[in-house]
C-alpha cells in the first residue's frame, strides 16, 4: 500500500473500532435492561408486603419501584388531587386519593382516571387496597407547565407539593405514590389500568445503528481505496 493511503486507513479503521465498541456497549446495554425489566415485573407477580415493611426496605436503601404492597386505611377524598391524563384518548383526569391511618400516617394512592367532568364516588371507610410503588422522581418534563396547586391542577408528578397541597396533621407521610392495581369486575370509576414498566429499552435498535455505521464506514473505505489503486494503475 502507498504511502499516501495510509491516513486513509489510519482515519477509518479507528472509526470503525469506535463505532464498533460503541454498538458492543449497547448490546451491554440491552442485557442490562432485558434483566432489570424482568425483575421488575417479577415484584409487580410476587406476593403484596405491608407498607411498614415497604418503608422499611427504602429506609435501607432498597429500590422499592414496582414493589406490590397491600394497605389498609381510609380514604381522604375531601382531598383528592387531579393529575392531567387522558381516558381513551380524551382529556380526564388521575384521581391522587390521600389513604389515611388510625397513628396518622399517609400514603398517596393513584386510583385510576376519570373523563373530564365525570362524575365518581369512592368507598368512604377503611378498605383495602393492593397496588404497586410508583417513585415518580423524574420531575418536570421541558414541555410542562407549571402546576397550580391552588387549584389542584398538577401537569407533572411533584410529590412534596402534591403532600403540601392536602394540609397539616400528617403524623408522616410515604416517599411515594401506590398505584392501584385493577380488580376483576370493577368498572366504576376511577378506571384503573394494569400497570406497565415505564422503562426504555432502546439498546438493540441503538446497536445496530452503531454496527451499521461500521459496515457502511468500511465500505465506503474500502471502495474509495480500490478506486484510488485503479487510478494509479
């Protein structure tokens, strides 16, 4: 090979181990999160724990998202809030009901989604309710809009505020939010929705874009150095 081809190779074959690592990360990438997701849908199959034990996991450090936990206590809903949602495909409302305990206690429970202006009654009195743990800490997306509180409009998950907006004489409250799981025959609302794992999983497409790179980056090499040799022939 001519001297002058070198830088040539030189450029390409370091794009091409760049891009070649870049697409073996991604396929790292896309194990990692084949497993995370399958051990987060084995805590939404196994059996509920109580939310003192729930708490007890998160005090020690333990990630708690999508742990199934089952409470008993009463529903504030003189204090609902309403999250911005839509219910097939029209603008409505998720229902954000207080669950108060008899020492005073509070934990926030997502009870599904009503159409705007819907009507609907929760169950006053103590119940039980088996739903999942929603952390939502991902804070304010770029295209939303402030919440307003004062008139119990929330576009984004602000737990603090959400907790702040419903009073004083909260003896503690959870870190995060239960999402209630659905029950055969219910259809009242608040409609609830079997919950799903709100996690991306983009890695195989993102790998063989990295691949595909290479292979066209090699090939464009390799053409334009075979045309370069006919040149000089």
């Amino acid at each position: 090979m001519k001297p002058r081809l070198w830088p040539i190779f030189l450029a390409s074959a370091t794009g091409i181990v760049i891009l070649l690592g870049l697409g073996v990360w991604q396929v790292q990438r896309l194990g990692q999160k084949t497993a995370l997701i399958a051990s987060l849908e084995q805590r939404m199959k196994a059996e509920p724990i109580s939310l003192k034990d729930a708490l007890l996991k998160r005090s020690n450090g333990e990630d708690v998202e999508y742990v199934k936990v089952k409470i008993s206590a009463s529903p504030d809903a003189a204090h609902n809030l309403r999250k911005l949602s839509s219910v097939n495909g029209s603008p409505g409302w998720e229902i954000i009901t207080p669950f108060k305990f008899d020492d005073g206690n509070l934990v926030l429970v997502d009870m599904g989604t009503v159409a705007e202006n819907q009507p609907f009654v929760l169950t006053p009195g103590p119940q039980s309710i088996e739903g999942i743990i929603r952390i939502h800490n991902k804070g304010r997306g770029f295209f939303d809009v402030d919440n307003d509180p004062a008139q119990n409009l929330w576009y984004w998950w602000d737990l603090p505020a959400m907790l702040t907006n419903i009073g004083p004489n909260i003896a503690n409250e959870a870190p995060f939010i239960i999402q209630k799981l659905p029950i055969d025959g219910d259809t009242n609302p608040p409609f609830v929705q079997k919950p799903k794992i709100e996690l991306a999983n983009n890695h195989l497409g993102y790998a063989i874009t990295w691949f595909g790179l290479a292979a066209a980056l090699a090939g464009v090499t390799g053409f334009y150095l075979r045309s370069l040799k006919k040149a000089d022939a």
